[in-house]
C-alpha cells in the first residue's frame, strides 16, 4: 500500500466521532492521522494503520512537482 504525506484514506472502523476519512500527516514508522470529522489527531504504528485503511479517497500531488 502507497499512502502519502496529504493523501485522504477510509478507514475501515470509523472514528467514534462518525468520520471515515482521515488526512495523513506524516508517514514512517509510526503513521499520524487527522480526522476529517472533529480533527482529532491520531498516532499509531504503520501495521495497524495499513490493516486499517480501505482505501485512499484522495491522492496527494507528487511532490516534485507537477504533472508527473
Ligand atoms: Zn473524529
């Protein structure tokens, strides 16, 4: 699974706030997310985020730039 710095994903269990979606923040060894719904901001490790991401929803632009 590719997921970006910026990319939008759904998750599979959705926040008890009632969001599905959340906006990567950063990525590495350890993933952090913000959800769409109330903002929260959400640190785990990189295994449990990638069983627990459906999809990406929205893709971010390639860093180096354009249209690549
Ligand atoms: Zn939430």
């Amino acid at each position: 699974m590719d997921i970006k710095v910026g990319d939008v994903v759904e998750m599979k269990k959705k926040h008890p706030c009632g969001a599905k979606t959340m906006k990567v923040l950063r990525v590495g060894l350890d993933y952090r997310l913000e959800c769409e719904g109330c903002g929260k901001i959400i640190f785990a490790p990189r295994r449990l985020i990638e069983k627990n991401i459906k999809k990406t929803v929205i893709a971010a632009p390639n860093e180096d730039g354009a249209n690549k």
